[in-house]
C-alpha cells in the first residue's frame, strides 16, 4: 500500500500524459494541460515543504545562539515582512501585489530585491575572471581555442569590440613569434629549423590576421555562434534527451523508486 | 545632479554595498545582506505562486466554473493536502501519493516536451543537404562547409558523450574532434556569461554613481 499505491499513481500520470500526444482528441486532448495546472497547484504547495524546513533550520540556530544566529534573524524577519507586505496589499487594499501601482511591486521589488538579486550575480564576473585566468591558458591546443572562441565572441559583441580586437591579437601573434624565437635559441638541427619557419609564419599572419579582425570581427563571431557552437550544442542537446527520456520511462514503469525514500 | 535624499535609495545602495563587500572577504555585512535576500525571495516565490498560479487556477477556477470543471479541482486540492499531510507524522507516508503524482507528471511531460522540444526538432535541424549551391563558387563552397562543419560537430559531440564503447581506435578519433568543437561552444558559452555578468556589474555601478550619488 505504502509503495504500490504511488508507484500505480505515477505509471498511470505519466501514461496518460504519453497518450495524450498521440490522441490530441477528447477526452485525451485538454488532459496534458488540465494535468498540468494541476501539477502547478500541486508544486505551489511543495513550496510550503520547503518553508517550513527553511525557517525552522533558521529559528533553531537563533534559539540556541549558533554561530551565524544574527544573519539568521534578518532571514526570518525578511521573510516575514515580505509575506505580510505582499499578502496585505492583497488583504487591505483588494489588489495584486504585483500590479504596477502596488508599493509590494514599487518599492520592495525595485529597491531591495533587484538590487540583492542583481548584484550577487555580478559578483560572479569577478570569480568568473578568476576562473578564467585558470581556464583559459593556452597550454594545450584545447584551451587554446576556448580562449580564442570566448575572445571572438566577447570583442565580436561589445561596443568598440572590433576596434580593440585586432592589436590584442596583433600583439598575442607578436609575443607567439617572440616565443618561437627564443625557443629556436635554446635547441638545434631540425627542430630550430621548425622554431623558426613557425615564428616567421606568426609574424606573417600579423597583418591578415589584423585586416580580417578590423573588418569581419562581428561576422566571425555571429559564425562561431551559429556553426561549430550550434553544433556541439546540437550535440548536447541530444545527448541530454536521449538521457532524459530514458530516465522517465525507468520512473515510469517503476524501475527508477528513489522519490519514494 | 546631487546625491538622492529618497530613503528607498539609501536602502537599495546600502543592500548593495553589502552584497559588494565580499569582494574584499567574507563579513557581516555581507551575510545580512544574503540572509535577507534568501528570506525575501522565499517570501516572493510563496506570494508569487499564490496570486499566478494557486489563485487564479484553484481558488478562482472553483468559484467561477460549473458543472464538472468545478468539481474536478477537488483532485488537485486534494493532492495538495495529501502533500501537507508530510507534517503530520503518523501519516507522512500518505504525502508520496502527491509526489508520485509530480514525478508521474514530471515523467510524462519529460518525455512529451523532449521529444516535441528538442530531441525532433534537433535532428530535423541537423539533417542538412551537404552540397549547398551559392550565387558564386566562393559561395557555394562556404554554405557546403558550413552544413558539412554542423553535421560533423553534431554527430562528433555525441560520440564523445557515448559511453556504452571504450574510446579508443576510429571511435577516439571521432570523440577528439568532438572535443574541439564542444571547446569552441564552451568558449563562446563563457564568453556570454561573463557579458551578462559584466552588464549586470555596470548597472549596479551606475546605480551607485547616478541614482545614488549623483556623480555621472
């Protein structure tokens, strides 16, 4: 009863779910969307589930004055304040809270949240150029092209971006050029022979490199996004839908039980 | 221009200034301002789901519809209660019937919306005439190639993902060029991250420099 009732519901859901694509006529037709207002309905009070854990992880820190037991306060007292300011717009003065006239909307939305939400991803542009420098070093012909394709793409998208991009990659050629020489210096025989046919054709490829940069930077941005990057995505993608229909018809038919821990 | 005497803004450049001040190391000021945001945003979702989904489908769906679309909701209410029931010890175990419902319906609209969303549409996309004729030869050869490059890049990728073989001789081969064109797409990835993130830096900076300060 305790496992075959649920593992019997969700066969069932997810069946008719299936059928429902193949037979788009009554009853069958409005099932995926009825089904899936109340999958909404149903989420919407998962919610509180999740609630309760976050508050009471928080108000026992507070009660037993753990570390970090401050922060925990603002948590819960925000949480609050923000229930019943969007709730009492609805409760006292009979209107949605997301209207554009609401102070919930007005004030709440544009001075405290935006600027939280906001700038806690920005910060993610300094960590992600910290990872970056880690990343992107050319050391193997690999991470040499994701550092070229995420160059391209950045200076191919940014006001300015094409004039800057052909002395920064004029300058890169120049420094691979003097790299080749003095790697020409430190062997012999056919190998400096190699250093040096290597640097002279960096420093040939200055100056195409820099008129192509100066005239088609966008056009070879809009290229890398729209060919080799749409078709390892492509790649992705099908990987992930093969995966993941797979693993819907193991939770349907039962195979796959770990929600029911 | 002359800095803001409007207290909303103070608060929103204090908030700001908070989040901002991880950057030099983990502090107090910081933890409030996260601490805050994590409370408000649960507080929003809650108001959110509310007034856009409860509300309107279940609560006014049963006040304004007849006949059988009314009382049908009663299943959906149900459910929800079933799934409250978790708080109520001696029988949790009843909140799975709710939670097999979710994950049959998760299921069931996965393979649906996969299929439908990417998977067919994917492929379609992928097969692609390999000889594409252009108003010049210069032409004709760059549409070829680019069509050739996608399939390639596509059929590449997921041999590299395919682990059912060991990768080794032709399939190696094939995996490495996979690789290379996954970088390329990482790369490009990375690269609009990082513009998303730094326009978001920009408009925090501008806040601060014009709403607040009122220096540019």
């Amino acid at each position: 009863m305790k496992r075959e009732v649920p593992l019997f519901i969700t066969f069932i859901t997810g069946i008719l779910i299936i059928i429902a694509l193949f037979i788009p006529h009554k009853p069958f037709g409005q099932l995926q969307t009825t089904f899936n207002d109340w999958l909404i309905i149903v989420g919407g009070f998962t919610m509180i589930l999740g609630l309760d854990s976050l508050l009471l992880h928080n108000w026992e820190k507070i009660k037993r004055k753990k570390e970090g037991w401050l922060s925990a306060a603002f948590l819960i007292a925000s949480f609050f304040i923000t229930l019943f300011w969007g709730f009492g717009e609805g409760i006292f003065f009979h209107r949605n809270p997301f209207d554009a006239s609401a102070t919930f909307l007005r004030y709440f939305y544009t001075y405290i949240f935006v600027p939280l939400q906001s700038t806690m991803f920005s910060l993610l542009a300094f960590f992600i150029a910290s990872a970056a420098y880690r990343a992107f070093r050319a050391k193997d012909p690999n991470s040499t092209l994701l550092l070229s394709a995420a160059a391209l793409v950045m200076l191919g998208r940014v006001p300015g971006g094409q004039a800057v991009a052909p002395w920064i990659f004029a300058f890169v050629l120049l420094l691979l050029a003097y790299y080749f020489f003095n790697e020409s210096k430190k062997t012999s025989g056919t190998q400096q022979t190699v250093y040096i046919i290597l640097a002279i054709i960096t420093l040939i490829l200055i100056y195409p490199v820099f008129y192509i940069l100066l005239h088609y930077l966008n056009g070879i941005a809009d290229w890398i996004m729209n060919i080799p990057q749409m078709a390892a995505k492509r790649g992705i993608w099908i990987g992930i839908s093969l995966g993941g229909i797979a693993m819907s018809l193991r939770i349907i038919f039962g195979i796959e039980k770990t929600y029911l821990r | 221009m002359s800095i803001s005497l409007n207290p909303w803004v103070w608060i929103a450049a204090f908030l700001t200034l908070s989040m901002m001040s991880f950057l030099y190391k983990d502090n107090i000021f910081y933890k409030i301002g996260e601490h805050i945001y994590v409370g408000s945003s649960a507080a929003f979702m809650l108001i959110y789901l509310w007034y856009f989904d409860v509300k309107p489908k279940l609560i006014d769906g049963f006040i304004n519809n007849t006949g059988f679309s009314r009382w049908i909701l009663i299943i959906p209410a149900f459910l929800s209660l079933l799934m409250l029931m978790r708080f109520v010890r001696p029988v949790a175990w009843i909140s799975r019937w709710a939670i097999a419902f979710t994950v049959g319906m998760g299921a069931g609209l996965g393979i649906t919306g996969l299929l439908q969303g990417f998977l067919v549409p994917q492929i379609k996309a992928t097969i692609l005439p390999l000889y594409v004729s252009g108003h010049s030869t210069l032409m004709t050869i760059y549409l070829s190639l680019n069509n050739i490059l996608l399939i390639l890049g596509t059929l590449s990728a997921i041999v590299y993902f395919y682990f059912s073989k060991e990768h080794t001789g032709p399939v190696k081969k094939i995996s490495q060029i996979g690789i290379t064109f996954i970088m390329v797409a990482f790369g490009a990835s990375f690269g609009y991250t990082v513009m998303a993130r730094i326009s978001l830096l920009i408009g925090r900076v501008y806040f601060l420099l014009h709403n607040w300060l009122g220096l540019v």
